[in-house]
C-alpha cells in the first residue's frame, strides 16, 4: 500500500500528546478539589458522575481523528495498467521548414503561424493519431502516426529550419513520403494536412512527377487538405549570411517570397480534399476536422493508464461513525427528547410532501391529466420553496396542457418562470410557447392542434381555415364602433403566435441541445407567414373592390365616427387582451379602433413589449397584417421554407419536478 500524500501522516503524532494531556488534566483537577474541600464534605457537596462515558467519548474523538489523518493521506494499491482502447482515423501533417517559412509577411511569420495551426488542430482531433512530416528539399518524418499528441507537441516546439539538410521545397516528395505512410496502416482512407507557402512549378519533369503523386494519393484513398500560409504580396526571404539580412540571388537582387496557391488547389482538388488559406477568417480547423469526421474508423490502441485503487473511502466510513459515537457518548440525554420528536415531525412531514409529489407524477404517467393537476396544484399552493413551488407549477402546466385545458396551462407555465434552474426554465418557456399557439390555432379552427402525425394540416388546410374566417368577417355586419368577432379573432391569432416565438427563442437558450424549440418555432413562423401572405391578399381584394370616386368627393367608410373597442382578460392564465390603440380600418373598410393589449409576463409586474413587436411611438395607423409582416421580416433569418404536409415539430413541455 503507498500513500499519494504522506506529509498527513505527521498529525498522527499528536494524537498521543492528545491522550496525555487529557490524563494530566484530569488528575489535576481531582487534586484541586481535594485541596478544595474535605473528604467528610464531599459526598454532601459533590455529585458522584461516572468518569466512563466521558472517557469513552474521548476516545472515540481519537479514533476518528486517526482515521480522517490517514484517509486525507491517501492510500491507495496499484492495480497494473489499461491500455485505452479508442476510435480514430489517421492524418499525417506535413510542414513545411523551408527558408522561406521565416518570411514575416504574416506576424510573426510563416512557420510560427503553421505551428499556431497545427496546434489548433490537435486540439480539435484528442481521438485522431497523427504524425509529422517536415520537407523542404527532402522530407523527413518527425512523429510516426500516435495518440499521444503531447509528445508530438513537443517535437513541435523544436522544430524551425534548420532541420531541412537540404534547401528547397519538395512537394511531390512529401505527398510520396506521407501517401506510403499512411499505405502501411491497411486503412482504406486517410487524410494528409500540407502547411506551405506552395511553389512555383515551371520544370515538366517536377510537374508530371507531383500529377503522379496527386494520383497515387487519390488511389490510396488518401485526401489531401492544403494550406496555404503566407500573402501573396510577399515580402524579402531572412538570411542572417548576407549583410543587410535578406536573401539575394546570383545577381545581387534581394529574393522576395510570395505565396502560390495553384499547386496546393491542384492537390486538394486532385484527391477530393479541401484548400484554404491561413488568416483568411476561414475555421480551418473545423474544415479540417469534418472532413476527418467523414472517413471511417477504426478501433485502435491508445494511451497506457495506470490503474490504482483508492483506500480513502474505507477509512472516512469509520472516522463518521466514531465521531458520532463520540458525541452519543458525551451527551447528556436530560432535554434531548423534545428535540428528537420535532425533528422526527419534521422528518414525517417531509416524507408525506415527497409521497405526494410521486403520487402526483404517478397519477400524469396513468394519463389522469385532471387529477395530476389538481395534485400539483395544491402542491404549488402549500410549499414555501419557491424553486419547489416553481416545479409543481410546471407539473400542473403538462398536465392541463395534455387535458387540453389551454387557459389553465398558460397560468400554470408563467408561475413556473419563476424558477432559478435553467433546465426547469427552459421546459417552462417550452410548455408556454406551445400552449399560446394551441390558443390561437384553436381560436382558428375550433380544435387543438393534433398530436397524430397523420392528421397534422398542411399550409392548405391552414389557408382554408383563414380563408373562411374572412369570409366570415366580410358577410358579418360590423358597427361603426366596434369589432367584428372575426377581427378579433385573427388579432389573437397573431398575439398568441408572436408570443409564442418568443418563448421559443428563450427555450432554446435554456435547451440548447434540444431541437423542440427550434423546431416550434420554425413551425408557428411560417404559419405566421402564409397569414401575412393571406391578409395582404385580402386587404389588396378590399382596396380593389372599394368604389372610386371623383376629386373631392368623399369615399365609402370616411366619417367621423371614432369608435374605442376594449378587449378585456389577463395575459396569466386567460387567454384574453384588454388596452385601446389607434384606428385600424378592418377588411369591409370601416373604422375600428383596436390594438394589441399590454400583458403581464409570468409572475411579474412589470409591463411586457406589444406582442407585435409593436413599441410605444410607433405608427398608430399600422394595420394587423402590416405588423405581422415587419414581425416576420425581423425572424427571417429562422424561415426555412413552406411546410411540409405530414410535417409534426409541435411536442409536450419536458417533465422536470
């Protein structure tokens, strides 16, 4: 047995000048009242008190402290080592360490910049075994193919130019090296990563030989992702040989290095792989590693991992235990019954809330939706934990939500905002977008949206039922003070909709793994923007078929009259709207004066946005249809195309109590 810190075992020391001490001081208090008073006086002065239990307690005391001493040493065996077993792909990198690699057209420069790459790169593929070819005028191979990326990372570190023995830049020949290097694994694809500042090819012999390696790698089932790293301004080569510090050629002019791009797309396109260049804003490393990704794995054998086997555990049960008989020991039990049975009550009334939470839950998974909600609702009534209150709150919204009791859900989702917990959080503004659009497709069409797949309506039917309910508001009589039922109706329809975009988008910052969110929403915008489409069809046919009259005479519908319409309800758990907003012309071309209402968010006071997008100071004059549309222009970036017949995005808020 070894200990990972033994410096703890030092504090085992004081436990005997512990034990010591207590016996000195007890002798010397028993001889401090013998001094004090007489032996005939003691039995009437003195309570004879069993020394026993006190001495027990502090030995137990001891005893726990050896145990925590030597459990925070921990002890621990070792048990051999595990060879992790792993799926990856291979990926050869190959540098290049030319001279020109130090030109500082990129800062600091080329190869410090390639390094910073490949670095992001290991960190990208930890499952991937890579290894390192560095080539200039000949290529070499720096760390065979392995998992072990911090020991490549090292050999990184070192490299600069003045590994290459031989100046240069030889493509093809690294593309041969790597290409019969990653041949010898047996794995029918791989992939090869080239760093470069590319070359300039003008030599036939060179350009055939590099289209045969292309070739040969393409067969092999090797993709080849280029690199570019560098500028295509340039700028002169370093050499610390020549006077003014740059690179000259055979006639004293200075050698200016510029990136070239053609041969490093000819190899990314040759074997199907990818080009891009460094510092161009792309994500190389994510290009790099979908294209990884998209290759087949392989089982292959990783890192060895010493096995040891804690102790720690064995020594901290009896440390507890002797403590609390350390303290069982020393107490005295005069008074401690009333203590004992508040807290046996207090014990007994926790159990009975759990009891009723799980029945409560029992009674929603047995599909007793009227039942579980009532439970959960004298839940919520008599907790005082407001995150509890919040939970059971959310309960009661599923279950009223899958009664079809809408009205009831809402009331239930919004108390369930008040909960701290993300996750809870992000159910409950799930539970409440799609309770809002529930509200307003059953205000449209008289029935909840349908749960089987097989009957949820197409864009079509959704036409069909917004064609008729304005059909219905063109033959309705309306007053000249008033809405018609069928314009009020379409105004909810769009409240609740827009409402229920924006819970949406707060689930999923809550759920972010979750496509629910994502998906509902994607679902009520587009319905919102075939009801744009709908009402702007019907507003162009009522402007068409207005008659026209002459200059100066007045038009059918222009009056006087200034009608003020109320809706009246509460945004929490109602499902209605009350305020006053400006005149509207309604689709007969009469003038009505109606406006969304202010609601109150879920359990708060404050006064949430018009939700039509529509802030105070706005036009007052802008029609339904006008706002739905500026509402639909503003989340078109989530429009992802008509729906699909048989399409079903719309679920259940996710239990979390």
């Amino acid at each position: 047995m070894n200990f990972a810190q033994p410096g703890w075992l030092a504090l085992l020391l004081l436990l005997p000048i512990l034990g010591v001490a207590a016996l000195l001081t007890a002798r010397l208090k028993r001889k401090q009242w013998a001094a004090f008073v007489a032996p005939r006086l003691r039995p009437s002065l003195l309570r004879r008190v069993s020394a026993l239990p006190r001495w027990l307690a502090f030995l137990f005391l001891l005893a726990a402290c050896a145990a925590a001493i030597t459990a925070l040493a921990r002890p621990h065996a070792d048990a051999g080592t595990k060879t992790e077993k792993t799926l990856g792909r291979n990926v050869m990198i190959a540098l290049d360490i030319s001279k020109s690699m130090r030109v500082d057209d990129v800062k600091p420069d080329r190869l410090t910049q390639a390094k910073v790459l490949i670095d992001e790169l290991l960190e990208a593929m930890p499952n991937e075994r890579i290894g390192l070819i560095g080539f200039a005028g000949t290529p070499n191979t720096f760390a065979p193919l392995t998992i072990d990326h911090s020991a490549l990372k090292d050999t990184l570190d070192q490299i600069d130019e003045t590994w290459a023995p031989l100046g240069g830049s030889d493509l093809a020949a690294a593309v041969k090296l790597a290409t019969e290097t990653l041949k010898k694994t047996g794995q029918k694809n791989n992939a090869l990563i080239i760093l470069s500042d590319g070359e300039e090819v003008r030599d036939d012999t060179a350009r055939s030989e590099l289209a045969t390696m292309a070739s040969e790698a393409e067969r092999s089932g090797v993709y080849i992702v280029a690199i570019g790293v560098g500028t295509e301004d340039g700028s002169f080569v370093p050499n610390k040989d020549f006077p003014n510090g740059h690179m000259v050629d055979r006639s004293g002019r200075p050698v200016i290095s510029r990136l070239q791009t053609e041969v490093l797309r000819k190899l990314a396109e040759s074997t199907k792989g990818r080009f891009a260049v460094a510092g161009s804003g792309l994500d190389i490393s994510a290009l790099v590693k979908s294209l990884v990704l998209g290759m087949d794995a392989f089982e292959m054998e990783g890192r060895e991992r010493r096995i040891s086997i804690e102790f720690y555990q064995w020594l901290m049960l009896p440390a507890v235990l002797f403590l609390i008989l350390s303290i069982v020991a020393a107490t005295r039990w005069k008074g401690v019954q009333p203590a004992l049975l508040a807290f046996g009550f207090l014990f007994i009334g926790a159990r009975a809330t759990a009891s009723e939470a799980s029945s409560a839950k029992d009674l929603l998974n047995a599909k007793r939706y009227p039942e579980a909600q009532k439970s959960y609702r004298q839940l919520a009534e008599t907790t005082r934990a407001s995150e509890k209150k919040a939970r059971y709150h959310l309960g009661e919204g599923t279950a009223a939500y899958r009664a079809g009791d809408f009205r009831e859900a809402r009331s239930a989702f919004s108390h369930a905002l008040e909960s701290s917990d993300s996750q809870a959080l992000g159910n409950a503004h799930l539970g409440l977008g799609n309770t809002l659009f529930q509200l307003g497709w059953k205000g449209l069409a008289a029935d909840a949206y349908p749960n089987d797949p097989s009957q949820v309506p197409d864009l079509d039917r959704f036409s069909t039922l917004v064609k008729e309910a304005l059909a219905k508001l063109r033959d309705s009589d309306a007053s000249d003070t008033g809405d018609t039922g069928g314009y009020l109706q379409i105004e909810s329809l769009i409240s609740n909709w827009t409402d229920a975009v924006r819970h949406f988008e707060s689930s999923s910052q809550h759920l972010s793994p979750d496509p629910a969110p994502a998906n509902n929403r994607r679902l009520t915008l587009t319905y919102l923007q075939r009801l744009a489409e709908l009402l702007e069809e019907e507003k162009n046919e009522t402007e068409q078929s207005m008659p026209q009259t002459g200059p100066g005479s007045p038009q059918e519908g222009e009056g006087d009259g200034d009608g003020d319409e109320e809706g009246d309800g509460q945004g929490q758990g109602k499902g209605k709207s009350d305020g006053k907003g400006g005149k509207s012309k309604n689709p007969r071309g009469k003038n009505s004066e109606k406006n969304p209402p202010d609601k109150d968010g879920p359990g708060g006071d404050k006064k949430a946005p018009d939700p039509l997008g529509k802030a105070p100071g706005d036009n007052p004059n802008e029609s339904p249809q006008d706002r739905a549309s500026r509402i639909l222009k503003e989340n078109a970036d989530s429009e992802k195309g008509p729906l699909s017949p048989g399409r079903r995005d719309f679920g259940d808020a996710e239990k979390d109590w």
